[in-house]
C-alpha cells in the first residue's frame, strides 16, 4: 500500500457538495422554524430616538420585534482575543441592541421575526427608526490627526512597536535609499455564502446552533460568555461551510442575536445576514497606509528599514492587521523600525482577512524592494537573495525550514526570468506594453497555545472512524485527514471516514492563520498511530497470534493487516484479531501539545511570485496574462487540494492588486458599493495561466508531520509581483491598491 499524504486525492465530500447532499447552515430545515432578518442602523453616528413598530407589528405572519427596549442584556462582553487563542472570540469587545446608542452604520438596531423569510423582510421594511444624527468619521484622512501609537494590537497579544539596532544610524550608512509611502483601500470578504445561524432551544437551559463558523468550538465558547451560561448548553454544528477568507474567523453578534431571538419566541429561529449586511457585519480588511523607509549599502545590502502603518479602527478597540510583523523578518537588516498607529473612527472593528497583515505589508515592502533594485541597478531577484535572512533576524535563530532560494531558482526557471529586459516600457506587441515582476512571499507559522484533540475508532470489521472539532469551509479538511488518518492506521483511504465539525467532538482551535491544516494533522496522526501501537500490542500479546511474542517495533501495518516487516507472510489483520476477541471496536484520543511560542527556531513559511502582464498603451488596461508561484509550506497532504488553495491565493492577490476596493461614502458614514455587482473580484475571463508548484523542505520542529499549511501564502507578494510588472511594463509607479485604469492614462 503505497502512503496516502502526499497523493492528489479527490474530495470526499465532493460528491454531496455536487449533487446537494451537502446542507449548509442556511439550508436546515427544523421543525417549527422562523425567520429573523436584522434592522441596521442608517447613520452612522448618533442615537435612537424612536423606533415606530406599528406598521410591522400589523404585518401578515409578523411574530416579534426586538430592539433594545425589549431585548435581554447580556451580562458581558468577553475579550476581544484571535480565535487561534482557542477562547471565546468576539468580533468585537461592543454588543449592539443594548442601548440607544449607534456607533456605526449597519449596527443591528432591531430584529423582526416572522414565519417565512419574505414576511420578516417586509416587516422589517416597515420598522420607521428616527435617529440624533452626530457628525461620523469613516475614512482615514478624516481621523489621521487623532490617531496614536496603540501599546498592543491583536487583541493584545503583540506590541504596538517593535525595533533593532539603530534605523538612523542605518540609514546615514546607505549609499542609496527609497522613501515610499503606500495606500489601500479597505477590502471585504465576500464568501460564497453569508453567514447565518439557525438556532434551537431544546429548553431554556440547552441550545443547539447551527452556524456557518470557521471554529465550532469558539461559537460555542463565545455565545455562552454572551448568554451567561456553561459552555455544556450549548451544541454547535457546522459540517458545511460556504467559504470565509476570515469573515467567519471571528464570532460576530448575529450568532448571539439568534439565540436571543429563538428564546424570546420560544421557536427554532433562523438568522441569514444578507450580501449588503455582510459589508458591515463581519469586519473587514481596514482602510490603511504604510510608510517604508529603506536603506542600502554600496553592496547592495540593507543598512536599515523603516515600516510604519497607520489605519482606521472602531471606537473600542485597537484593531490593526498585523502588516509589519514578516516584513520585519524577511531581509537581514540589521536596523529595524516597525510601529503601529491607530485611529478610531465610526466602523465596526476590523477583522481577518485572507493573508492578514502579510498582503498589505508585504506588498508594501516587495514593491520598495523593486524601486530600490532599479535604483541601485541590480536584478530584482539578486537583491531579494542578496538580503533574504538565512536565520531569523529578531533572535538569530535558524528557521525550522525555509526553502525560499530554491523557490526563486525554480520560479525563475518556470517563468523565464533570464530573458527580462530590466528597462521598463521597452517590450511591447503592437500598442500593447509588456511587463514582468516578481516579489517574495512570506507568511508566520503560528499554532495555537493550547492541546489539539482527535480521536480514532477502528471497528472490527477493519474500517475506521475519525473525529475532530474543525470545520470544513472549502480547504479540504476533510480529505486531507481522512489521508492522515489512513496512513496513521495503515488503511486505504477507502476504510476511514473523518468526521468534523461540531462543538461535541474532540477540540480543536478554529482553522485561522494558514494553521487548521497542521494542527488537526498532528491530533489525527497521534490518534491514529496511537490506535495502530494499541492494536499492534494487542496483537503480540494474544496467544492466538501469529504475530504472539514479536516485537512490537518489528511489525508494520499495511491495507489492515499487521505484519512482520522481515517476514511479510506473517501476520493477521485488524478484523481477524478484533473478531477473535469478541471485541467490537477500540479507539484512542490523540492529543498533541504544540511547540512553546519561543521553540528556539525562526517560524515562517517562503515562496516566490512572478507575474506578467500586458497594458493597454491607448486606454491603460491592465490583463494578467501569466503567474507563477514556488511554495515551500513543508509537508504537502494532498496536492490538489493544496493546488487549489495556492493557486486561488495567487488569483486573490490579483483581485486585491487591480480590482478590490470598499468604497466608503464619507458624507453618510456607510459603505457606497455593498454588493458583488459594485464591489469588483475577478472572473473566469479574468484568470491568467496560473503555475503553482511546491518545494518540499522537511520541517522537524512545527508538527509531527511538518506541516506548514498553504491557506494564506498564495495572496502573498502575488499583488506586489503584478504592481511591479505593470511598472516594468508602462514605466509608472502606482503606490496604491488597487491600480486602476485612471492610473495608467
């Protein structure tokens, strides 16, 4: 039997996703169910004079209207805390329907509850709410002025500043430098399916919810912090998720807003926010702006960089993705300024957004890397190579793995950097200009602070069960640790089946961070190698057995059937041992306890982007004809799944680099485009030649399998490789996303 890890393995679950087998959260149907639709706020700023119910309250099939008048406060707001912290995980530290206070457009103000969707629609309609109307601040030149350099960010888990060496001194040493400063716009999600909740009461004490969350288990602990309760009354579920990209990292009012509408009504109730309310219900990707200062010396070395960032937060709390952390790490300067400041403005507070930080800081500093290369007159991939940081330059520690020099070779190769012509706007086909651009990729290993369960059943017929709390929300999960769980047990693929997604299952941390894939993989593994030692042992101490008496080191396990690795002919498998001791099944709990945060080694994952695109010389039409992107994210389980994760990263940078923009309409506080008809993504006709390939580099100190995990890297740098060849291309710098056409005319 050859392993599993590593095969292109189809999707279990594609075969429900195809046919509609597969029921998302939206799609449950329970007995007795109504339908909730939220009321937001249409300024943004002020507060709640009066809320006229009458008309909704006369409205056909209308059961309640809820506003803070009428609505149950809840005892606390937890902390605000990264759902990778593996505790309760509110969006945000303000719940909203608790006063008549508005603090941002959208803000939930009401919530009608009726018998079908249409009807709670209509009633909501119906609502007339007067606002006090004070003045707002949305975009960031209208709250620059008050912004202020925050202690800690990230729900105080990092610093606000952090330094080496001396960046004056560093920058007086350089013989040639870049001063940049760098825009862009706010950005928002935009899954395939909104979020939405439906929620059950089985009394007044046990609730059951069905939500569409990238971690079972942190609705769960959020929404009994929310409610006052235990954790144990509550039950979530969440087997099919349409997608995230961040916006269901983090647990946002509506989930408790259901369950405090389901309680009220006594009735199942669903809650499905729709494509409008999704602009301002989950967070976002903040309006920001990065200020690089970057120094070099007569050898083309970094002398010093200076990183800093400012953006928009709401008012209560100190919110800013973390753009400056792998841009700090990536070269080896030896002088390094990295600060953060906030302002607080009428939003609600920012959140993950797919490459967090890293595709907005990494932009920032991969395309000064390329005006300093065309400065200094040094290929941009020599200058890249000539600085990249062999060891971890916060501690001098060697990375865990890196790999990134051998994705440079082999992207260069696959792309054909050899034949670049370094002067921009010299290549063109007719009145069309061509470009080529490159830009390093680099995204944190992180992992959660807590142990990560699994649990593994192997039944006597010889098949085998696989549980763990993750969610599947379009990765492969599923698929990935069904191969996991395979080769830990020595089974084909054909005999496991992995369960996910339910708070009742063994924990483990919301998947966020590039980090779901390598922490369940480690419970799996220890799981089901843990269940193969028991089965193994039980074997060569049964009488009966032909494997009696060997030693246990001595014996691999392949299709089922444990063996003699010297003397294959002997042996027996799972289900013979198992029916012979009358036992029906045998399972074993994996649990695996991550590295200390501080495991003495650099934690990164490396790639390399190349991007070629062709302008329009006459109307500035920008068209991606060509991306490659080399990865090295340690151990791959399953390529095709990891193909697919990579390359819709690289198209993403795309979307982030040339199309995406929130548009805030500062005069009404409120998004101006909160809809995929105004807000841009690319398309099928959009989407370039994409090449991906992977560089496997064995990593010892992650996770027992080296698991880095790919979810996020692919948007890294591939926005900064396509800004850079559309310079190359037309001779233009544009230093802010997304580059338009106006830019370019």
């Amino acid at each position: 039997m050859s392993p599993a890890i590593g095969t292109t393995l189809d999707r279990v679950d594609g075969r429900a996703k195809v046919s509609g087998a597969a029921r998302y959260t939206a799609e449950l149907v329970l007995p007795g169910l109504v339908h909730a639709v939220l009321v937001g706020a249409r300024v943004a700023s002020g507060r709640i004079v009066s809320i006229d119910t009458g008309a909704a309250q006369r409205a056909d099939g209308l059961i309640a209207v809820l506003t803070h008048l009428n609505l149950p406060k809840i005892p606390g707001t937890p902390k605000l805390l990264p759902s990778l912290a593996g505790m309760a995980a509110p969006g945000q530290s303000y719940f909203p329907m608790q006063d008549d206070v508005v603090h941002y457009a959208g803000q939930p103000v009401a919530i009608v509850v009726a018998d079908t969707v249409e009807r709670a629609e209509h009633a909501a309609s119906l609502l007339r709410v007067d606002y006090e109307e004070t003045p707002s601040k949305t975009t960031l030149d209208q709250v620059r002025d008050q912004a202020y350099e925050p202690e800690r960010i990230f729900g105080g888990m990092l610093p606000g500043r952090f330094a080496r060496g001396d960046v004056e001194a560093g920058l007086g040493q350089a013989t040639a430098q870049v001063d940049v400063t760098y825009r862009f716009s706010a950005n928002h999600q935009n899954p395939i399916e909104p979020s939405a909740s439906t929620v059950v009461w089985d009394d007044v004490h046990r609730l059951t919810i069905y939500d569409s969350t990238q971690g079972p288990t942190a609705t769960q602990l959020t929404v009994a912090a929310l409610l006052g309760i235990s954790p144990t009354q509550i039950k979530v579920v969440s087997e099919f998720v349409g997608g995230s990209f961040g916006s269901k990292a983090m647990i946002w009012p509506h989930v408790t807003l259901a369950a405090l509408a389901a309680r009220q009504v006594g009735r199942p109730v669903r809650l499905s926010l729709n494509r409008e309310q999704m602009f301002h219900s989950c967070g976002h990707r903040e309006e920001q702006e990065q200020h690089l200062t970057l120094g070099v010396d007569a050898e083309g070395r970094l002398t010093a960089l200076r990183h800093h960032k400012l953006s928009i937060t709401s008012h209560f709390d100190d919110w800013a993705e973390t753009s400056l952390q792998s841009p700090g790490i990536l070269y080896a300067t030896p002088n390094y300024e990295g600060i953060y400041r906030i302002a607080k403005g009428n939003t609600i507070t920012p959140t993950f957004m797919r490459g967090p930080g890293e595709a907005t800081g990494i932009f920032a500093l991969e395309c000064a890397m390329d005006e300093l290369a065309e400065r200094i007159g040094v290929d941009p991939i020599e200058l890249r190579l000539r600085n990249f940081a062999d060891t971890d330059p916060t501690s001098g520690r060697p990375w865990s793995s890196n790999g990134i020099r051998e994705c440079f070779q082999r992207g260069a190769d696959l792309f054909g950097w050899a034949g670049r012509d370094p002067n921009p706007g010299t290549r063109r086909q007719g009145r069309t200009l061509i470009g080529w651009g490159v830009a390093a990729s680099a995204y944190p290993h992180v992992a959660p602070p807590n142990p990560q369960r699994a649990r593994a059943r192997l039944y006597s017929d010889g098949s085998a069960v696989v549980e763990a709390g993750v969610s599947e929300f379009g990765t492969g999960v599923t698929t990935a640790m069904t191969q996991v769980a395979a080769d830990g047990l020595g089974l084909p693929v054909e005999r496991v089946r992995f369960i996910g997604g339910g708070s009742d299952l063994p924990n483990i941390t919301a998947a966020v961070g590039s980090a779901g894939t390598g922490a369940v993989s480690a419970a799996v593994h220890l799981a089901s190698t843990q269940l193969r030692d028991e089965l193994v042992g039980r074997a060569v101490a049964d009488a009966q057995s032909p494997l009696h008496g060997a030693d246990p080191g001595a014996v691999s396990v392949e299709d089922g059937r444990m063996r003699l690795r010297d003397r294959p002919d002997v042996g027996e498998t799972y289900a013979e041992m198992l029916s012979r001791q009358f036992t029906p099944d045998v399972e074993a709990l994996g649990v695996w306890t991550p590295p200390p945060p501080d495991p003495g080694y650099g934690l990164h994952t490396f790639g390399a982007q190349f991007a070629e695109v062709a302008v329009d010389a006459d109307l500035g039409l920008i068209r991606v004809r060509r991306m490659v992107g080399v990865f090295a994210p340690g151990r791959v389980l399953n390529r095709k799944t990891a193909h697919s994760q990579l390359m819709g990263g690289m198209l993403w940078g795309l979307s982030h680099a040339l199309l995406e923009a929130s548009q805030m309409d500062a005069r009404l506080g409120r998004w101006a485009n909160p809809s995929l008809g105004d807000y841009l993504i690319p398309v099928n006709s959009d989407v370039p030649d994409v090449v991906v390939e992977t560089i496997e580099v064995t990593d010892t100190v992650v996770n027992p399998l080296g698991v880095k995990g790919v979810g996020e890297i692919g948007i890294v740098g591939s926005g900064a490789a396509i800004a850079n060849a559309v310079h190359h291309a037309t001779g233009r710098r544009v230093r802010h996303l997304p580059i338009t056409v106006e830019d370019l005319l």
